[in-house]
C-alpha cells in the first residue's frame, strides 16, 4: 500500500511534466518513510538529454542526505529507467527501485538488469496502467 | 593527429579533476574544428555520483551549439564511458566519441557496445598509455 502511495506522488510529478510538453515521467525519493526528493522529466525545459527525472532525484536525495549513496532510499518512478538512468542509480547505489510501467522499447531490462546496482531491490508495475496511460496519451497527442 | 591534439586538451581537463581530488577523468566537446564544451568529472565536489566528464559535456555542448543533439560533434574523453555516459551520449545522438584509455572494470562495452547510438562513429586507444598512466598514480597514491 505504501508503494501505491508513493507511486501516486511520482505520479504527480509525470502529470505536471506532461502540463509542460514534457514526457510525463515523474518520481520521488523515499527516506525513513518520508520524501526527500521529487522531480520530473525536465529535458525540453533544460534543452538537456540528460535531464531525466531519475537523474535529478539522485541529485536531490544527495542533497537532502549530505552524502553521495542512496543506500538506505526507496526510489519510485512512473516508468521503467533507461540504461543511463540504471547505470547512475547504479553508481548511486540505491537501495530500492520501485517502478510503474515497463519501457519495451527503451527500458534498461532490454539491455541489461545489471546494469543496477547488484544490491538494488527491484519492484515494478505498481500502477502500471495509471503510468502508462499518461504516456500513451502524450505521444498520441503529439501525433 | 587531430585526434591526439584534442585528446591532449582532454588530458589537461583530467589532471586538473586530480589536482582537485577527483577521479583524474577529462574531455572535450569539438564542433567544427574547434572545442565548445571542455569539462572533468565533478562528483566529489558536487557530492553527486552522476557529475561524470561526459554528462557536463553534454550540457555544456548543448548550451553552445543551441540544441540537444550532439550528431555534429566529437566527444573526446581521457577513459572509456561507463555505461551511465554511453547511454547519455545515445539520447545525445553524438557524432564520434574518442577515448583514450579502456577501463576493463566499468566501461560500457561490458556490458553493451549498444548502449551507444548506433551512429556514433569510435575511436579507442588515443593517448591511451597518458590516460591511463593518470589514473593508476591517482588510485595508487589513494592507498
């Protein structure tokens, strides 16, 4: 139920991208059973590829922490990572990845689960038609 | 020869992350013959695990050429990406990526050469006995 929870706050997140033409992906980071963290995908605003809602939460959590490892962090996001997104949440060393919707086309699972961090618990499709839904409405709006 | 000149710029940048305690990684971003984004990795500094050479570059390259795409570009960079920049640099569509030494431990190509853009032309091993010279001091005189 916690998940749900949470998810729905990452959810808030993709929604307020998708209000700014972004791709709605959005997510929190989850500390002690408390947020410390929230963001969305930014990369039109930031005319910057890189700008991914997961990149900017480890940003963040780092910040609301003092200190570079996630260790001890749950991190919910609407869609499955990319394998940058993997890769740093990687270097991050997270403790916990919680997802909604599966990326078939570009999530990091098509190249490679270890690409995460070996201790990195994974947890997916919570909400998983609430946070595809807000994608496939986007990108048929778009069209 | 072009190629060792710009990856002498690189290695500038990377000596300077080891001067300032940094794992000694370097590069630099050229478009049309001259150098636009010039950067080294950051992580301990901005206590954030994704501030790697690459990922500034991107940003920077972006902030100088007015766009995200980077298919006009070279990414010139002292050690190989790791799988976090190799995928960065995909969503940037860059050009041709250069780097000097492998890192058999953590370098993309570990895990997928595909983790890159299909089109982005690279060349390995420029430099690759300074830039990796580098490294070993600095982790050598870490112990």
């Amino acid at each position: 139920m916690n998940d749900e929870k949470f998810m729905r706050e990452a959810l808030r997140e993709a929604v307020a991208a998708g209000a700014d033409k972004e791709v709605p992906i959005g997510g929190v980071v989850v500390c002690g059973g408390r947020i410390i963290a929230r963001a969305h995908n930014l990369t039109e605003r930031l005319t910057d590829v890189t700008a991914h809602a997961e990149i900017q939460l480890i940003g963040m959590a780092a910040e609301a922490i003092g200190g570079k490892y996630l260790n001890d962090c749950t991190l919910y996001v609407t869609v499955e990572p990319c394998p940058m997104c993997a890769a740093a949440l990687a270097w991050a060393q997270l403790g916990r990845l919680v997802y909604g919707a599966p990326d078939p086309k570009r999530g990091y699972t098509l190249f490679s689960p270890s690409l995460l961090h070996p201790r990195t618990e994974v947890t997916s499709g919570v909400l998983a038609s609430d946070c595809s839904a807000l994608m496939t409405e986007f990108f048929k709006n778009q069209r």
